[in-house]
C-alpha cells in the first residue's frame, strides 16, 4: 500500500468540501418517473387507443371518443370542461393553478372512405366506411396519456402551475381548434405542445399550408333533359363551368398555391336537369394573405359561372387554417426529449407484417430500422404540403410539434396502409414514444421559466408588431354537419 504524503491528503481534505457543494448543487433529474410510470400504462393505453381507432368517427361526430378520453382524465383526477367553443365532442381537462399554464393537445377525428382490418393487405371492416388514416386514435390517446403521466409528477415534485388537455375535435377540414382560438380558450397559455403521428421520429422544422376551404351550393331550374330542355337551368353545368374556371386558374397562382376539389352532389337522374349541385373547394399555400386572395379568385369563379348558367349559388365555409409557426425555442426543448426517448425496434413478427405492407407501397429508401432512430433537429426545409389547425394556435400561443413512427417507414398519410399501423401494436410502440417526449418535453418547460420567456419572445418577433388573430370563419358557428 502507498501512503499518501501529507501536502497530498490535506489536498485532499481541501477539495472534499467544494466537491460535495458542487454536487449538492447540481440539478436533480426528477423526471425518470414519467418513462417508468408511462411504460407501465402503456398495454392500457394501447387499449384506448384500439377502442378509439374501432370508433373511427368523422369529425364533430366523435361522441364515444370524445367521451372515453374525458373518462380517462376525469378519472385521474382532471377537471373537465365539455361542450366548448359551441362544439358538443370539444372540451378540456386541467390539473392544478396558477402560472404557466401549459396545453397539450389531442385530436381523434377519423377520415371518411379509410376502412380497414389490420392487416397488411386492403381489407374494408365496412364498405366505404371511415377510418383513422392519420393516426388521430393515437394522437388524443398519446397525449391524455402524457397529460396523467404530468399530473402525476407534479404532485409528486410538488410542482406549481397547470397542465391543460386540449380535445380538440375535427381537425380534418373542420378547424375545430379555430373556434377554441377564437373563443380565447388559448389567452392564458404559456406554452403549447402536441404532435402527430408519421413514419419518422421527428420534431417538426417545418411549417405547413395555410388554407381555406368551403362549399359552392349552385340552384338552378329542374326540368326534363329531354322533352324541355330549355326550360331547365343546369346547377351541374355552373359547378362544371366554375371548375374549368379555376382549372385554367392553376397556371396564373403562386406555385407553392394548391387547388383541390370534389363534386360532392352532382343531381340524381342523367334526364333531370339538376336544379342543385354541390361543390368543395380547398385552397392551400404557405402564406394566409395568398390563400385569402386566391380564395376570393375562386368566388369570382362561381359568381361567373352562376351568371353564365342563369343560376345561384352560395357558399359555406367549412375551414380555415393559418400556417404553423416553428418556435426554435421550444423545438430545441422537445429535440433534447425525444433524442433521450429514442425509437424503438419491431418484433419478429412486427417486422414480417411490415415487410408484407410494403409491397403494397412506392419503393422506399427509407431502412424498417429508421423506426428505432431520431432524425436531427431541421429548421430549414420549405412548409410541408399539408395544413393543420394547430397553425391558429401557434400564432397565439408559443407551440412545438412531434412526429412519431407510427406507421411503416413509407407510408403515407391519409392511406388504408396508416390506418392498418395505426390499429396494432407498429402504432401504439410509436405513440408511446410521442407520450413520453411530450411528458418530458412539458415537464422542462414548467421548470424553466426562461425558456417560456424565450419562446413567447421568438413569437412576438416572428408575428410582427400590432399582430391581431382574426379568422376567415369570421363569427359563424361550427359546421357541425360537415361530414353528415
């Protein structure tokens, strides 16, 4: 044994002190709990997620799925608030009081047309029947599950403010978050933390489309095709006529601008000379300003046609979206989070089931093990092709977004192939990986108020001095029928 020399142990006497203040000092990680506790909720999470994903009902009709995840809050303790913003299945659920405040926010509306097994295969359950082609079964499960987990912690590390779940209804074209923005349900919100399900673990650096989107209703004079044709004034002719109108349109718009429609009624009888028809119309580009002008292109549209046809018509706006702004501040946060959750890797037989879907899909670069990896923080790509109404809220409340690999790497949204993932076990490993950054990512933020601070400070840059939120929906009340 070598014995120290004196000058070397009362060193050592010296520096003992400083290492154990230093040590007292350093900030305690407190938040292991919200994985462990997560992890073993997750089979009954899975559970509620299936049941949602059995629902698979269209927006504003989400009655049973609206009411499961007010059951599963409400039973761990949140204080419910139902019927919002003058939507019956909108509502919200809080814990705790005072500042910060914040929102996480769930969504659980199906898509119309998207029926289909769990299986690797197309497959209807029923014929022409919805389905959850964007994972939103997950997406509301995901993040009630983080908000319990949250709530938990907070009493645990007796940690003050509130965490509100936002159940935020019809996010497919009805803009249900809009009227809460709208009805000042966000006023008070420090921060906003969501996600979505996807075929990548990604913080979202991306913006999206800003939109509008509304039915043209053309009237006109029913008669017999055949025997008085010229008594009849064909509302199918204006919809026709309007549509060739923005069709030529398309050459003389921004080309990040994208125009899409669909004949929803179009008459009954080829001898009837329809007296009714019916078209919907979306609008999208990266800038709300652009839509709004391209939108009022597309009215003037109608206006000829209806005057080219001697019919009528009106319009109903169905939804309205501004572009999602990117707050680096909180995707900073949430990139540390889901970088320490990671992935997570198929099974056997998980893998076999994918392999078999992605035969049915485009050839694909991307590995089956890119489920298990977490893409770097990108902040510079151009906005995406889709829109979101989370987009209202980021323009008033400082908001960060997720993508988990929910789904087949390759899949994409809005196909039988994501809801196929999204009713087995491919969907509910991503969707815990979504719950468990969002829990981190929200914990963070309730201890550090610098950071809230930083990111209402990048919102206020990034919207410009004398910002005022105002929506196309203007006043009108939800469409609540827009699906029936």
């Amino acid at each position: 044994m070598i014995r120290p020399s004196l000058r070397a142990l009362a060193g050592l006497l010296l520096a003992a002190p400083s290492v154990a203040f230093a040590q007292a000092r350093a900030p305690r990680d407190n938040t292991a709990s919200l994985l462990t506790s997560l992890d073993a909720r997750a089979p009954h999470y899975a559970g509620i997620a299936k049941q949602i994903w059995g629902f698979a009902e269209l927006g504003f009709l989400e009655t049973k799925s609206s009411a499961l995840l007010q059951s599963e809050l409400q039973s761990s303790g949140f204080r419910v608030n139902a019927g919002i913003a003058g939507i019956p299945t909108a509502f919200t659920a809080e814990y705790g009081s005072g500042k910060p405040v914040i929102a996480i926010i769930g969504e659980f509306d199906a898509l119309p047309g998207l029926s289909q097994d769990t299986l690797p295969e197309r497959h209807a359950l029923i014929e022409n029947g919805s389905g959850h082609g964007c994972g939103h079964n997950l997406f509301g499960t995901a993040a009630a599950a983080s908000a319990i987990a949250i709530r938990e912690w907070m009493i645990a590390n007796k940690v003050q403010g509130t965490v509100r779940f936002y159940g935020a209804p019809a996010e497919e074209g009805g803009s249900g978050k809009v009227y809460m923005v709208r009805d000042g349900l966000f006023n008070d919100v420090d921060a906003a933390v969501t996600w979505h399900p996807g075929d990548a673990n990604a913080v979202s650096g991306t913006s999206s489309l800003a939109n509008i989107s509304g039915k043209f209703r053309f009237h006109g004079v029913s008669s017999h095709a055949a025997m008085s044709p010229e008594n009849g004034r064909s509302a199918l002719d204006a919809v026709e006529i309007m549509d060739v109108m923005t069709n030529f349109m398309r050459e003389h718009v921004p080309q990040e601008a994208r125009i899409h429609y669909v004949i929803t009624n179009g008459g009954r009888a080829p001898n009837v000379v329809p007296d009714f028809a019916e078209v919907y119309y979306y609008v999208r580009h990266p800038q709300m300003k652009n839509v709004s002008e391209i939108w009022a292109r597309v009215e003037d549209a109608a206006k000829g046609a209806a005057l080219g046809t001697g019919t009528t018509y009106d319009v109903a706006i169905i939804g309205s979206a501004y572009n999602l702004l990117i707050n680096e501040t909180l995707a900073k946060v949430q990139q540390r989070a889901l970088e320490r959750v990671g992935g997570y890797t198929y099974s056997a037989s998980e893998r076999a089931w994918a392999d078999k879907l992605r035969t049915t899909l485009p050839p694909s670069a991307i590995p089956l093990e890119a489920t298990n990896t977490v893409s770097p923080l990108d902040l510079t790509s151009p906005a995406g092709g889709g829109s979101t109404d989370v987009g209202d809220v980021s323009w008033v409340v400082p908001t960060v977004q997720l993508t988990s690999a929910t789904w087949v790497p390759g899949t994409s949204a809005h196909s039988w192939q994501a809801v196929a993932a999204g009713g087995m076990s491919i969907g509910s490993k991503g969707m815990m990986v979504a719950a468990k950054t969002i829990a981190l990512t929200v914990a963070d933020l309730f201890q550090s108020p610098a950071t809230l601070t930083a990111a209402r400070a990048e919102l206020e840059r990034q919207r410009g001095p004398n910002f005022h939120y105002a929506t196309k929906l203007g006043s009108q009340k939800p469409a609540l029928d827009y699906r029936k």
